[in-house]
C-alpha cells in the first residue's frame, strides 16, 4: 500500500470563534486524484484554505508527509510543496500570461524564473500561444488554466484546487479537466474541489463527500451513483441508511 502523503485526522476548524469543520478525517496518497464534493457551505473551500493555513485550527492534526503543518503559515506551507488555487478568478487581470507567472513566480530567486516559466508553458502549451494576452482578456477556461499553472509552476507536491469549472462553457470545462487529468497521470497528487459532480467522477480516482464539516462518504466512484450522491447532498445519507450522518 502507498504510504498517505497527507494524512488529516479529526480536524477542527473555522473561522474566529465559528466551527465549521467538524472533525474530518482524510488521507491522501501521493500520486491519487481525489474530488472532494458536497453541498453549498459544507466546508469545503473551508478545508482547503485549512490545509494552507488561512483558518484558525482547533482541534486535530495534518500530517503532510511526517511532519503536521496545522500550526504552519501559508508561506512555509507552499515550501511544503502544497500550492492552493482559490475559488473564484485569481489572477491578475491587467498583467499578461507572462507577468502573471512572473508574479507567481515571487518565491523564486531571479535566475531561476525563466526556466520554471518555461516549464509551465511546456505543460500547457494554450498558455505559451497567449504569453502576451492580458489575463483579463482571455476566454474564463483560459483564466482558469493560467492559475492552475500559477500554482504548478511552485512545482507542488500536492495541489489544491477549488471549484476550477464555475462559470466556464462545457467546452472550456473540457480542457481544463483534461489538463489536471494530464498532470495527474505525470504524477500530480490533486485534491480538487468541484461542483460539477459528473465531471468530478469522470476523472478523479476517489470521491469524498463533505457534509456539516464531516466526511460522510468516500470511496469510489464508481461504487455510488448519481441519484445515491443527491440524496447524501441533500440528507446526508443513503436510501435506506439511518446512521451516515451523526
Ligand atoms: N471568511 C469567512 N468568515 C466567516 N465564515 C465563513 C468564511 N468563509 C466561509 N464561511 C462560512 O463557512 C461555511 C462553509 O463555507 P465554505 O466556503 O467552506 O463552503 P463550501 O463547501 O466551499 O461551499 P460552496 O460550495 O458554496 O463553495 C459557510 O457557512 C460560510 O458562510
Ligand atoms: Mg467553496
């Protein structure tokens, strides 16, 4: 069995003196693509941010590859290698594609920059064609690639990426699925976030489903259906089950 890379266990967390996370328990091993889903408010963009360090942890621990971050700030958890793409648009819209990696390129020392710019236009060649575009011009599929490049170009060990389809057309949606299932298969551990459950379970490994800031499904996903994933939204449980939800 591959070891887990990181490994969260009875995680509390919130915002100021609000719980939002309720205890969540979740291992992920290097290398898998995991869809953390769920209803509206139920944690998680909460958990995300939490793995990054931008909430308040109260109780728990996240062991990132033998070591627990949850006392880390952002800046030592990005030299962990864990890179966060935010929901919502991230980039900087009156940059071009250039200066946006540029500008994610801060932890960088000067020399290095070129080079690990040129990596990330290796990887997704749409983003070399619109080197000189400014960000805020181009298509929402565009934008989106651009700050999932921004975070790959830290080169993490995990990325965390947040509901990457919203507002994107199926086509726009398509490319971008197809580019995190293509850095997966080159290695990419990825936990992503997504409303979009049939995309969702159409490219990652594992399901996991958030609910009241509590893991109340995770498996694969195959093993559950589309009906089976809108009753546990919508009740927290399965037909017929009493006792997913506590
Ligand atoms: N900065 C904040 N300060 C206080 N409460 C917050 C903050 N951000 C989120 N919340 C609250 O935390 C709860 C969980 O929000 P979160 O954004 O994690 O949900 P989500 O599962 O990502 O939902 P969505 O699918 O709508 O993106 C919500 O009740 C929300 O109002
Ligand atoms: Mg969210």
């Amino acid at each position: 069995m591959v070891e887990p890379s990181l490994s969260i266990k009875g995680l509390r967390a919130g915002y100021g003196s609000l719980d939002i996370l309720n205890g969540v328990d979740l291992d992920v091993p290097q290398g898998q693509f995991v869809a953390l889903m769920g209803p509206n408010g139920a944690g998680k963009s909460t958990l995300l941010k939490t793995l990054y360090g931008m909430t308040t942890v109260k109780g728990g621990s996240i062991n990132w590859q033998g070591k627990d971050i949850s006392a880390l700030k952002s800046r030592a958890i990005l030299a962990e290698g864990i890179s966060w793409v935010p929901q919502g648009r991230c980039n900087f819209p009156v940059m071009t594609v250039d200066e946006n990696l540029q500008m994610a390129a801060y932890t960088l020392r000067d020399s290095k920059v070129k080079a690990e710019r040129d990596y990330v236009y290796n990887l997704f060649p749409i983003l070399k064609t619109r080197r000189n575009t400014l960000a805020g011009n181009m298509s929402g599929g565009e934008q989106q690639l651009l700050e999932v490049a921004m975070a790959v170009l830290q080169r993490p060990k995990i990325l965390l990426v947040d509901e990457p389809s919203v507002g994107l057309s199926p086509t726009a949606i398509g490319i971008v699925f197809d580019e995190l299932l293509r850095i997966n298969a080159a290695g990419q551990t990825i936990l992503l976030v997504e409303q979009n459950t049939k995309k969702a379970m159409a490219v990652a490994q594992r399901a996991v489903i958030l609910r009241l800031g509590k893991v109340i499904w995770d498996g694969r996903p195959a093993d559950i259906t589309h009906d089976e994933l809108g009753e546990l939204f919508l009740t927290g449980r399965m037909r017929g089950e009493t006792d997913v939800e506590q």
